[in-house]
C-alpha cells in the first residue's frame, strides 16, 4: 500500500460510477466489499439503487469514465500524492480492479505493449501545483504551496487560465476547483480525462476588521436594549466553520453588550446593545476593543479599537448664577457706552446650547428705548442720550432663551446718576505706535522711553484740574514743562516680556467738584529673541546595556526658550566631538544610537549637544551627554596561555604552590568574577579560585607516575555563565628519594663454589642492581668496601658492570670461604644513596660438606669497612650552577625523564628474560650456575638477606 498523506482521503472514482452516498475515502474495491457485508441489511437499498443507476453504469463503461474528482487540503507540501490515474480509471490490474474494456487482467499498465502515457493537455502552467507523472499515472503535489484563498477568492470563481489547470469556484461558497485536462495514450488507450481537485479550507487565516477603529455614535436618551449594528464587521478568508464565528468586547463598561445575528447567506453582523441610561454631560465617549473570533481548532482572533459616542440631545436649559445685578451710570455718558453684562450657561452642545437673550414684556418700552440689550451677547448698552426728565432707577427684566426650554430670568437694575457740570476732558497724543486703542512697545525698550501725551482740559474753565496715574507697571505720567495742562507718559525701566506681556493702565483726571474721568490705555509688549534655549538638565547621565540594538533610543532632550513664535522654536544638534554612530532628531530631540555598542571597547561617552533657536540672530545653549555603557556576559573567561607546563619536584609538600593559572575575563562586576575548578582528577589536585594558586593535595611520586594532564575550566558569574577550559601538564623531577636495589644475588648467605683451577681474569659472577630513580639519581656504581677470606684480594669487581672477576691464579692455600661487601651507590645529587650485599665465594673442588659452609655463613663476619670510593665513569658536578636561561634545563630533565623511563623499561624485560634463564639453567645443572659463559660456579642459596644502607 502507497502512502499519500492527507490526500489519501482523496481517493477518486469515475463521476458516472458514483452512487448518491459516496464518500471521497471509499474507492470501487472497498466500495464492493461494503455492498456485500451489508448485503442483508440495505437489500431494499440496494435493489432501489441498481433500478436507477444500473442504466448510467453501463454507459458509464462504454464512455470509460472521462471524468475524475479529488479533494485535499490548502498548504500541502510537494510530493503529496493526490491519486493514481491508472488505478482511478481502472486501466491497471491493481486493487482488485479492472477496466473491462482494457486488455485482460493479467497484464498491468506497466506491462502494455506499448506501455500507457499520461500527459496534460498543455503544458501552460501544469507544473505549477501539480506534478503528474507521465508513466504511472500518479498525480502530486508540487512544490508551489496550493493557496486556497488566492485561488478562489482572490483569483475569482470561475475564472480560467490558458493551459491544462484552471480555477473553479461552483455556485457553493466553500467549493474550490483545480481543473486538469489529461490525455491518456496510446491511440488504442486513447482517453481524454477532466481531473478535479477540490480544495479544503484550513484554518490559516486570522479575522481582520477592514478599519483599526470603529466609531459607533448612540444618543444619550437611547432607551435600554437599543440595537446598533457595528459598522465594518470583520472579514476572515476562510470558509465555513473556520470563519467568523462570534464576536466579543474586551470591557463592556456596565452599560452595553454585544449580540451577533446572522444573514440568510450565513454572514454574522455584530450589534451594540444599550444595557444602562447614558447621559452625555457626564460621560461623553466610551473606548473598548472589539474582538472577533473564528472557529478554526485552534481558533484565531482578530481585533479592533471601538469608540462609541454619546451624542447631545437637548436635555438642559440656560441658567443664569445670579438673580439679580446693579448697574450706574451717568448722565452724561455717552452714547454706547457698555452699562452692564449678563450671561447664560446651557450644559448642551452646540445648537442645543445656542442662548438668546431678550427683555421682558414686563419691561417698560422707555427702558427698551434707553437701554439695548444686544441677544447674542448679553451686553446692554446706553442707546440715547439721557435726558433731564429720564427716570433715576429703571428694572430690566432679561430672559435668557434655549431652543425648546423654558426662558431663565435675571434681573438689571440700572441707577442713573445726574451730572450737573461737564467733566474734565482728557486728549491723549500717542507717540509710540498704536492701533485700536492698543500700544505696541518693543521688550527691552530703554528707561524714558516716551508712549504718549494727554492735555488735560476743564470744559467749564472754572476749575482746577489735576492727573494722576492709576494702574500697576514701569510707567509714569509728569507734566510736561514749560507747558501746563501737558503730560508725558513713559516708561521707569526695561520690560521683560517673557515677565509680563500685557499691562492695562488708566489716566484720570478730576476736578475740585469731584468729578473723575478715566481714559484706560493698554500696553502690549512684543517679544524679542533675548533668550537663548535652556536645557532641563546640564548634564543627561544615560545608561544602556551593550549589544543594543541597532538604532536604539537613548533619550529625548528637552531644551525651553521663554521667547514666543518662531524665536521660541529649538532645533538640536550634536557637538562636534560626538561620535558618529550617535543621532539627534533635531525637531523632537531624541538621541538615538546607529550601531552596537561595546563596554569592553569602550565604556563611557562623553560629548556635547546643541539647543539653537530661530531667532536673529539665533541663541543656543550647551548640554553635556555622559553615557555609560551597561555590561553583559558576553564574554568567556580566558586563560593566559593555551595550556599551561609545570616541573615539580617529587615529594613536594601536600597543598604547596605548584603554579598559577591565570585568567582574566574582559567583562566587568558578577559577570567578570570567575570561578576556577579542576575538571579530572580533583581527588589529587585544588585550585584556589582567587589566585588561582594549583596544589596537591598530597606527595607526588615520581616512582608511581612521571606526569599528570589535568584540564581546568573556568566559569565565570554571569547569567548565564559562560566557561573555558585549559589544559595543564605537570612534569615530576626526579629526587634522589631511592637507593639501589639489588636484584643479584638475591641474601648475604647465598653463596657460589669457585673451582681451584679456575684462571685469571674469569669472571666468577656478578652483582646486579637497579634504581627506581632516573637520570643521575639512577647511575650505579659497584666496589668492593670489604674482604674476609684467605686471600680476598684476589678478587675484584667492576664498577660499572658489577662483574666480579678473579685476578690471580688461586693457591693451595686459598681454599675456603671467601667474603666480599660489595656497596652498591647511585650517583644521587647533592647526597648520594647506596646499598650493601655480601658475596660468598666458597673455593674447593666440590661442596662436601653443607653444614659446615652454613654454619661459615652464620658467623658474623669481621670485614674491616674500606673508605674507599667507588670510580664511576660520569664524575657529579659540584661546581656552583651558575644562573642560566630554564628552557634548556627544561628540555634536558625532560629528556632524562624519558631516558629513565626507557631504561626502567629496558632493565625490566632483561631482568625478567635473566630469571627464567637462570631458572631453567637451574633445572638442568642443579646448583651449577654458568656466569658470563666462560666457567661453572655452584652456588646455594639458604635464606635471603636483608640489603641494608651502610
């Protein structure tokens, strides 16, 4: 069986051999096998089914079938196999299915003579989401990714392209159609096939509204339950249960819900419910996110900003705060003079909170002729000249007026005060410029600066008339001599305008009746660039980790400047010696940083910046930048040196310095602090974590092993922490600590039989030792520090090899036992070690009488101790060493070491080889021994003996 993933579920059948209840996975063999299991249960279905199909079949195999359909999912990868062709159509013998109008069953599509041939239509753009393979008649996917959504909603249903596929959506709203033409050859296989490929929706499309924010407007009489429908629902490219679902809001406030209705075309529309009483004035907008949800498995959401607006409607009237003001007003005041002001408050919006204002019809029409009472701004003014006869108090009634409101009334009283002179007049002659009863005066101005002159005049020419200044401001009024009645206005000092930019001062004049007059003169001063940009803080201290980003915001630089338009405006600039990666907006001031930054590169920055204004000419200030960069773990601990070499000597004291491993780590605080640890053979070796200080923890000997290889790793404190490893080689030097061991002969009471006849010069055996130490320590030397016998002298050993031969020719009188010390001595450095061993040397024709050379043996020997030094061919040094350079020293003990090694080695193997020669020359000679291979000695050994350091 082929495995063909998702789209196995596509499995195919002629459209004409389709019962009504076919289901895309049941192909024409299992289709069978189901007919007959439940051959008993649905016979009446069956028979009812064959009476109206039965006709259709048979044309369907005189037709052969020239149609196909196949169903898998959007987003396959390629390779997936959609279906076989030639087992569709039933043009191989495969699944137990035949075409009965093809070649008998015994030879498959693979075994025709000539074989079959699938081939598309054209070759337009069949290769773009399919693959079809021209000698199975398998079809697959291909490696262009079959878009459900771009194919059938986006390209549009129906629409065809030119070659062998084209796109149909059919009248349903979840069908999507991939449309093949197959040719089948040759001539007398000849088919001409319409493949369909439905495509099924998955969920991999999120709902999306079509706008961010959605604005819903709701009255704020709307009554409980009012629906509103939410414009702009949301639009989810897939179909069926993987669209739009339901929707929901984040917070509904207490006052709204959310329902959702659906369309006879299945669209879901969400609708704003009112659940509480709103009230404009008190609340005037609610903010919340509308979520759209699909019911994909897992389900994708989709959201969007809603605003729903409470709208005014006109729920309130024009209130007045007073019941009742008073007015004056003089009889000889002009006409359009301002006498009072009354105003009205409608909490609504626009037209809803339009007022008007109008008398009473209470109010006397003499009233109405005296005062005017403008509707729109509440002002009333004098509109005639007050005669003599006019009324002293006149009650003004006033209505304030809302659309559809009840009028608010206020009450003006207004008293008329009667003149019975002309007051004084004032005349003013302005100097500096002025326009509509306005004076300009430029900041900064000097002292004495002129604005006007006033002529002071009494209309009567009875009276006295004085002046006076009234109001708060550097100004001053004098008279102006050597004229009377003139006065000068002008200023007492500078004026600042970012101070004060607008006084209002008066003039008054009065006369010894009493009589005031007031003329009211406004000063406004204009701006000057006399202030330069103030920075909020001199000096910005920033912080920022490294390894930022690209681009990374620093901060927003914030400069003031008390001057007003254009002279006011600040544009930021870096000082020259800021680094060129380093940006400053110079409208919003904000200060960026263009690439990554290293502490361990560099740390601090130091630089200035600029706050120019618009002014002319423009002002700036200075403001200093310090940034310190923040440290991060990122970087390993590393060691000094690759690997690290010590030479120690052997024995060196437990837990003494062996050597520092130093390392460093470029970064800075916990994540520079590093943690030293041996990673094999902690049980011998600790390092200090501070110092770094290598020790052991007991005495190494070199005898047990020459060298160690330990590996150190070093973590430091970071999160998370970051390691190293470094590879350590401790070499031990040799210390004389080991004297030599004699291997031959193996007690002082072994003893050898020396034949009367043997010649000069033979040799008669030998001693043979080792040294466990090396180099120096391991050279042995031999000699003779002891004689017991007859004539002892007569023989001698070598001190190189310890062979001792025989010198002179042995008497009658030589015969017996003959006793030789032998000091065997390395050449140890500065105290040498040695050992010492008897050698027995009986001399006799034969061994007679054991007894009694044992009984020789065990007396305690009397052997003078000679002093006399062995010659060791390599004389020790023990000249003062002079300070040279350590690598050559270095190089030699290392040599030595290997040396000894190789000659501990060496005399091993010969040692072992000598036993078994010696044994077996045992076995077959008895006591005989053969030294060197020139003479016979016998030799017996009774007891081993103890090799002590003399």
């Amino acid at each position: 069986m082929r495995g063909r993933g998702d789209a196995r579920s596509s499995r195919a059948l002629p459209v004409s051999w389709r019962p009504a209840t076919w289901h895309p996975r049941l192909d024409m063999g299992r289709l069978s096998r189901s007919r007959s299991s439940t051959s008993h249960r649905n016979l009446p279905h069956l028979l009812l089914f064959f009476l109206f199909v039965g006709p259709f079949n048979c044309l369907a195999s005189y037709s052969r079938a020239t149609e196909l359909l196949y169903s898998l999912n959007e987003g396959l990868p390629a390779g997936v196999l959609i279906g076989s062709l030639a087992e569709d159509l039933r043009l191989v013998h495969g699944a137990g299915r035949q075409d009965p109008q093809s070649q008998p069953p015994e030879h498959s599509g693979a075994e025709r003579n000539p074989p079959l041939s699938f081939s598309l239509a054209s070759q337009g753009l069949s290769g773009q989401y399919v693959i079809l393979d021209n000698r199975s008649g398998e079809l697959h996917t291909s490696a262009q990714e079959i878009d459900r959504e771009a194919l059938c909603l986006e390209g549009g249903g129906g629409a065809a392209w030119r070659g062998s596929i084209s796109i149909s959506s059919s009248p349903s709203a979840d069908s999507c159609l991939l449309l093949l033409d197959v040719l089948v050859l040759p001539q007398e296989y000849f088919r001409f096939v319409k493949v369909k490929i439905a495509i099924r929706d998955i969920n991999d499309n999120a709902p999306q509204f079509p706008v961010s924010e959605i604005s819903v407007w709701v009255p704020e009489n709307a009554p409980v339950n009012t629906r509103l429908a939410i414009e702009h629902p949301a639009m989810d490219r897939d179909i069926g249960t993987n669209g739009v679902q339901t929707y929901r809001l984040l917070d509904y406030h207490r006052m709204f819900t959310l329902d959702v209705e659906e369309n006879e075309n299945g669209e879901r529309t969400p609708y704003l419910i009112v659940m509480g009483l709103l009230d404009r004035e008190t609340q005037d907008q609610y903010v919340s996110i509308i979520i759209a949800e699909d019911g994909g498995s897992p389900p994708l959401l989709g959201s969007a900003t809603l605003t729903i607006g409470i709208s005014d409607i006109n729920d309130n009237c024009p209130l007045f705060t007073d019941s009742q003001i008073n007015a004056t007003v003089y009889g000889n005041a002009t006409v359009g003079t301002p006498i009072a002001a009354v105003q009205a408050v409608d909490r609504d919006l626009g037209n809803n909170a339009q007022v008007t204002y109008s008398y009473s019809q209470k109010v006397p029409q003499v009233s109405k002729d005296l005062f005017h009472l403008d509707e729109n701004t509440g002002v009333i003014k004098l509109f005639s000249k007050i005669g003599g006869s006019v009324l002293q108090t006149h009650k003004l009634t006033i209505l304030a007026n809302g659309p559809g409101c009840i009028p608010a009334m206020i009450t003006a009283l207004v008293t008329i005060i009667k003149v019975i002179f002309r007051p004084p007049e004032i005349v003013p002659r302005y100097i500096a410029n002025e326009i509509d009863g306005i004076v300009y005066l430029k900041e900064l101005e000097p002292v004495k600066t002129p604005i006007a002159f006033f002529t002071i005049r009494d209309p009567e020419g009875k009276y006295k008339v004085n002046c006076y200044l009234d109001g708060e401001g550097p100004f001053r009024l004098s008279p102006y001599k050597p004229y009377s009645n003139e006065y000068l206005l002008e200023t007492t000092k500078p004026m600042d305008y970012e101070l004060q930019q607008f006084y209002e001062i008066a003039v008054v004049a009065w006369n010894s009746e009493g009589f005031h007059v007031k003329k009211m003169i406004k000063v406004q001063l204009l701006d000057d660039n006399d202030n330069a940009p103030i920075f909020l803080q001199p000096l910005v201290e920033l912080t920022i980790e490294e390894n930022n980003s690209p681009n990374a915001f620093l901060t927003k630089l914030d400069a003031t400047d008390a001057d007003s338009g254009e002279r006011g405006q600040v544009s930021y600039f870096l000082g020259p010696d800021a680094p060129s990666y380093f940006s400053l907006d110079s409208v919003t001031g904000v200060l960026t940083v263009s690439t990554q930054l290293d502490r361990e590169e560099k740390e601090k920055y130091k630089y200035t910046v600029r706050a120019v204004d618009s002014g002319k000419p423009p002002k700036e200030s200075v403001a200093t930048v310090a940034i310190t960069v923040l440290d991060k773990n990122d970087n390993s601990p590393r060691f000094i040196n690759k690997d690290f070499s010590f030479f120690v000597p052997e024995n060196f004291p437990g837990y003494g310095e062996i050597g520092i491993i130093s390392v460093t780590d470029a970064d800075a605080g916990q994540n520079g602090w590093v943690a030293l640890s041996v990673v094999n053979q902690s049980d011998i070796f600790v390092i200090d974590t501070g110092k770094g200080t290598l020790r052991a923890k007991v005495s190494l000997d070199r005898e047990q092993q020459s060298s160690y290889t330990l590996w150190v790793e070093a973590v430091d404190g970071g999160e998370p922490p970051l390691s190293s490893t470094t590879k350590i080689t401790i070499l031990l030097l040799d210390i004389n600590d080991n004297p030599p061991l004699v291997l031959f002969p193996q007690s002082n009471m072994s003893y050898l039989l020396v034949l009367p006849s043997t010649l000069p010069g033979s040799p008669v055996t030998e001693v043979y030792a080792i040294d466990k130490d090396t180099g120096m320590n391991a050279v042995i030397a031999y000699s003779i520090i002891g004689r017991r016998g007859p004539r002892p002298e007569s023989f001698r050993i070598d001190s190189k090899t310890g062979n001792i031969t025989l010198e002179e020719a042995l008497l009658q009188t030589d015969y017996g036992l003959h006793r030789l010390l032998v000091k065997v001595s390395d050449h140890g450095y500065p105290e040498p070690l040695h050992s010492t061993v008897m050698v027995n040397l009986f001399v006799n024709d034969t061994v007679s009488n054991e007894s009694y050379i044992e009984s020789l043996l065990r007396k305690e020997p009397e052997i003078n101790i000679e002093e006399k030094e062995p010659q060791i061919s390599i004389e020790p040094t023990h000249r003062k060493v002079e300070p040279v350079s350590c690598m050559p020293t270095l190089v030699a003990l290392s040599v030595i070491s290997l040396g000894s090694i190789t000659l501990v080695t060496g005399m091993g193997i010969y040692i072992c080889l000598r036993g078994k020669r010696h044994h077996r020359e045992d076995e077959n000679l008895g006591v005989q021994i053969p030294l060197k291979g020139k003479i016979d000695l016998h030799m017996r050994e009774r007891k081993p003996m103890d090799i002590s350091n003399i």
